[in-house]
C-alpha cells in the first residue's frame, strides 16, 4: 500500500487528529461492549489512550475525566520507571499501584508497545475501574480501610502478556484474590482488545498516510493544544486566589478534615498550591497525585475551554502544575488508603478549585455539585446462578447551577462522567427489587439558578442475605452555593429492617462508626434500603430567580410547594389551593 | 539560570521505596533533578521543577529542607 501524502498546516493537522481522536474512541467501544462488569459496559468508568515513544499523551477518550491526571502521567511514568527496553513486541504491562501514578488501587492501567518491524512507535493504554479486586470487602471498596493491603491485591508494573503470551503465573495470582474472577478475567480482556485495536489502527494510519508523518504531526498537535490553552488561561485575571473545603469524616472515625488551595493565575499558567491541606488520613479519603491533577484539569477546563475545543493531548496539561505535598490528604504516602479520594474527595477538589477561579471569573464557574459519588457496594452469592457476584454502584448526583442556567439532574459529575444503571440491569444481575427510583424533590439548592436534583432510589433485597459497604460524603455538611446561592440537599442512606415500618441510619441501627462510610453490613431478605445523592448548589440569590420558573418547578415536582414559600417567597397554587 | 543536574541512583529490583518531587509531590519515577535550594540539596522530577521552587515556592514559604523517600 502507498502511503497518501498529507501537507501538515491546518487541514492536515485537523485530519490527523480526527483520526487518532477516532482511534481512541474505538478502542474504548471495544472495551465497552465485550466487558463483563457494569462499571464498564454501563457505568463507562474507564479511559483510552495512544501515547508517542516517549511516553507523551497524542489522543484519549476520556469517559472518566477523574482519570486525566493518570492518562497524562501513569503511562509515562510507567515507562521512565521501566525503560523502553524493558518492552517487546506483544508485551502488555498492568500496575495499579496507587504510589506510583494510579488513581486509587482499583484503577487498572494497562499498556502495550507498539512497533513497526522493530522499532518502536509509541503506546496504546487504558485505565479502568475493576469492579474487585479483592481486599476486605466485596466490591474491594473498604470505607473503614487504614492501609492499601486491606483495600486488595497491589500491582506494581508488570507483564500480564509477554512477546504475545499470557504471563500464566501473574494471571493466576490476580484470578486467586479477585472474588469474582470470571468478570475480571472477562474484565481484562476487554482491556486487552482496546489495546489491541489501538495497536491496529495506529499501524494502520501509518501505511495510510506514512508513520513519520503521522509521528511528526502528533508531536505538532501536542504543541498546538500547549499553545492554545496558554493563550485561553493568558486571557484570564491574574492573581492570587484561595479557597478551602470540608470533608465530613474519614470513614475510622477522624473529625472533619481540611483541603486548602491558594490558585496561582499568571504568564499563562496556573498553579494550584494545597499547602496546608489537613495530614493524610487514617482511612481512605486520602487522594493519590493524579487524582489532584485531575480535579485541577477538569476545572481549567471548565473554565477556559468549556466547549473543548483544543485537542486534548499532553500539550494542554502542560500549562497547569499541581503542588501537592507527601503525606498530606492531597498525596498520600505508603501505606495510607486511598480508595475513597478519588471518588469522594476529588469532586469536592473540583468544586473547591471552581471556588477559587470565582473569584476571577464568576461568570465562567458552577456552584458545587453533589460532591460524592455515593458509592454503595454489595457482594454475596446469588440465589438463581449460585456464583458469587460483586457489584460497586454509584447514582447520579446533582449538578450546580451557573450564571447562565440551571444544574443538571441526577449526573455522576463532575469527576466521572459515568452513567447510572438502568432499573432492568439492576435487577436482572443482582437480588434486589427497586421499588422506586427517581430525581429527590427539593435536593437542588435554591438559586437564581438552581442546583441539580439528585437521584434516590429504594429497593428491597431478594436474596436469603447480601453483604453492603458504603462510602459517601455530604451526608452531613451540604454542597455550598455561590453567590448567594444555597446549599444542595445532602445525601442519605437508610435502612428498614423487615418488619420494621420506619428506616433509620446504619449508624444508628447497626452502631457503624459513621452514617455514612461503612464496611461489610450484612442484610437479609425482605430488607430495604434508601440511597439518596446530594444535590447541587445553587448559584445567585434565589429572591432573583422568575418566579415563573419557580411555578414550572413546582408543577414538575422539582421543588415542593413549601420550599418554593421558604426559599423564593413565592406561594404556588396547587390544585386550587394556594401553599 | 538553572544549577541542577541529572542523577539516577541505583535501585535493586526488590526495593519497593518510591521518591516524591520535594517541589511539587510529583513521583520520581527513576531519574531525579538534584539542586541546591539553599536549605539544603533537594530532589525533584524536573528542572521545571527548580523554576517552581526558585520562582514560587522559596519566595512564598522559605527554604525547604528535604525530606525521606518513602518505604512502601
């Protein structure tokens, strides 16, 4: 085959991105429809990449941007650590190391070389959410963790296939301390068919347009989206702006612990310093490096390229550089847990960061979302199939509201991106019954433009007994708002023992340590469960907000007529009668 | 003007220590950018990383000492 000749100006570069944007995204519809688990295959808690030789970021499909520090970093890393001799034809490299670039341990990378006779020509990688991964509790989610071992099996780089073959030894070593091997093993060959389509399509575009030119164009492209989103953050106020946020508890009984930032705005870059941050924690809130690269990503581009515009390659994380100390709950250190910091603190970093940038750019940010993915985990054996099954679920929370509209409803954001799963899907893999699910009337906080509802569910237990952990945040100290705006619902997770008639919390029925982070509760059949998300916050006064939308809301069911009185001062008919 | 230089310390295959930029947190996957910060000789990832210490991080907070790699 000849290779077409392709100009490298401003069409040329458009093409050639396209086509390894496309790659990407490929690579992660081969992931997602031949997984096993619902993390993947409806949750799209994963991310794919291709990378140059040297380790740099040339395209991602990104469904979980909590993931974008590790796609900018882990892979590259990864290699520096190991050397690119280290390497060969067919190899493919795991780690989920949390000390060495993963975003929490159940966070699996996997990389695989890819050459051209014998040279090599860059990477394709994934990163991916395992659904378990063994540890203390079925879902490998332990919210009562107080070091990594007991949060499951610890993966340093190493090969999981070697020149085209399984590494049969590591295979069996990760199959024995998965609770559910058969969905990792599914689970990972997914993975493994993203690389290798990554793999064929890159090799592909270089016989069709000649890979040095292909090469020189990615390197053209990372530079480019450098440039352009030094420009976009050149646009913005400089100057000095701190926030700071709370976390409720660290699941082993801390008391509310500290994040702190002081946001650095000046010749095109940003610094985000969390100087000051609270000590690492006991248990696992703590977040890794990437984790806090990520949050500070998601929120530079929220702000200065909201429409996501720039090609997002390794250029446009350059711009952006993270401080964040060892040994604090912004980097954990050996042996600290870390389970929980990506996916309950990191959108509160998110928010905090978003707080910060307020002050030079009000009208660009959002109030803060619900700020907990609200993970609840559940394991046992099921009564139609006797296998074992594990399953971590997380709902949608809301969104906050922004100068310009409303937050969006029941979204897993903003941090992952993820998507709910469907009633059918719950119930046809796992013993339970949803009675009902839906958005929380009045979760949104009041506003001139009101934060998102969050979702609830309510389901009963059909098995003989299941085993339920659960990590949430915000149950007790609520999104805050801005701008006058207040703050979102908080989130709930009750319990109603059978024959019981009222549900109560599991601190309370069960004496956990904290309402809200638990670990290996067992419930019976005929029991049931309340599981509520926060809500976003509002953004402005909500004495602003037309009192014609507050009427739409009520009618809707949004907001109750009684809170419509209490936050806007507006009394809504209902039915004839005026509230 | 920058004063560091590279250095990789060498690392037997069973030590399971990781090393964190002393500028930023970053990890210091194998090669390490060694200087002078004026508390004494810090390690970080890159010589960006000397830029940020000597343009953001001295002038903000002081001179920093260094300290251990982590067992792990």
């Amino acid at each position: 085959m000849t290779a077409r000749k392709i100009e490298l100006d401003a069409v040329g570069l458009h093409v050639l991105h396209n086509a390894l944007a496309n790659i990407a995204a490929e690579m992660a519809i081969v992931m997602m429809k031949t997984s096993y688990s619902t993390i993947f295959n409806e949750g799209l808690d994963f991310s794919t990449m291709l990378l140059d030789r040297e380790g740099n970021l040339i395209a991602e499909k990104n469904f979980a941007p909590s993931m974008m520090g590790a796609v900018n970093y882990t892979l590259r890393w990864t290699l520096e650590e190991l050397g690119e001799s280290f390497f060969r034809p067919g190899d493919i490299v795991i780690h989920n190391d949390p000390y060495r670039g993963n975003c929490h341990l159940p966070e699996h990378m996997l990389m695989k070389p890819i050459f051209r006779g014998e040279t090599l020509i860059g990477f394709s990688g994934c990163i991916g959410h395992m659904a378990e991964i063994g540890g203390k509790a079925p879902g490998s989610f332990a919210s009562d963790a107080t070091d990594v071992y007991q949060e499951g099996l610890r993966l340093p780089p190493v090969k999981l296939f070697e020149g085209g073959h399984y590494n049969e030894q590591l295979w069996r070593v990760i199959l024995a301390n998965h609770r559910t091997p058969r969905n990792s093993w599914g689970d990972l060959h997914a993975m493994i068919g993203a690389l290798n389509i990554g793999e064929r399509r890159l090799l592909e575009l270089g016989e069709r347009y000649d890979m040095e030119t292909v090469v020189e164009a990615a390197r053209r492209l990372i530079d480019h989206s450098e440039r352009r989103l030094a420009a976009e953050i050149a646009e913005l106020p400089e100057g000095t702006y701190s926030a700071s946020t709370m976390v409720e508890d660290d699941g082993v009984g801390s008391p509310p612990f500290e994040v702190k930032v002081k946001l650095v705005i000046r010749g095109g870059k940003v610094i985000a310093d969390f100087t000051g941050s609270s000590p690492q924690v006991r248990g696992p809130m703590n977040c890794t490096f990437v984790v806090v690269a990520a949050a500070l990503y998601n929120a530079i581009f929220s702000v200065a390229d909201p429409q996501g515009l720039i090609p997002r390659n390794a250029g446009c994380y350059r711009p952006a550089q993270v401080i964040a100390p060892p040994g604090t709950v912004v980097n954990v250190r050996h042996p600290g847990p870390s389970v929980g910091g990506n996916t309950d603190l990191q959108p509160k970093l998110i928010d905090l960061l978003l707080a910060a940038f307020a002050q030079a750019v009000p009208e660009r940010v959002a109030a803060s979302t619900g700020g907990s993915s609200s993970n609840l985990l559940f394991g046992g054996v099921h009564p139609e199939t006797g296998r074992y099954y594990s399953n971590y679920h997380f709902d949608g929370m809301g969104a906050g509201g922004t100068a310009l509209k409303d937050g969006n409803d029941g979204e897993i954001t903003r941090h992952s991106n993820c998507r709910n799963t469907p009633v059918e899907v719950f119930e046809h893999r796992y013993p339970l019954l949803t009675l009902r699910y839906g958005l929380a009337q009045d979760t949104g906080g009041a506003g001139r433009h009101r934060g998102g509802l969050s979702t609830e569910r309510h389901f009963r237990i059909t098995a003989p007994e299941i085993t339920f952990s659960a990590l949430f945040d915000r149950c007790k100290m609520a999104p805050t708002g801005l701008f006058g705006g207040l703050p979102g619902g908080t989130s709930a997770l009750l319990v109603k023992r059978a024959g019981e008639s009222e549900f109560q919390s599991f601190d309370r029925a069960f004496g956990v340590g904290s309402p809200s982070k638990f670990t290996n509760v067992v419930l019976y059949a005929g029991d049931e469960l309340y599981y509520r998300c926060p809500g976003g916050a509002g953004f402005g006064d909500p004495r602003e907000r037309e009192a014609d939308q507050v009427r739409e809301d009520v009618a809707e069911g949004y907001v109750s007529p009684a809170a419509a009185l209490r936050d806007y001062g507006i009394a809504v008919e209902i039915g004839g009668t005026r509230s | 003007m920058r004063k560091g230089r590279w250095t990789e310390p060498s690392r037997s295959w069973h030590d399971t220590s990781v090393t964190y930029c002393q500028a930023c947190g970053r990890l210091i996957p194998r090669r390490a950018w060694v200087f002078e910060g004026g508390a004494g000789e810090l390690r970080v990832c890159s010589p960006d990383c000397e830029d940020l210490y000597e343009d953001y991080l001295k002038p903000t907070y002081g001179a920093m000492a260094a300290y251990a790699d982590n067992k792990g």
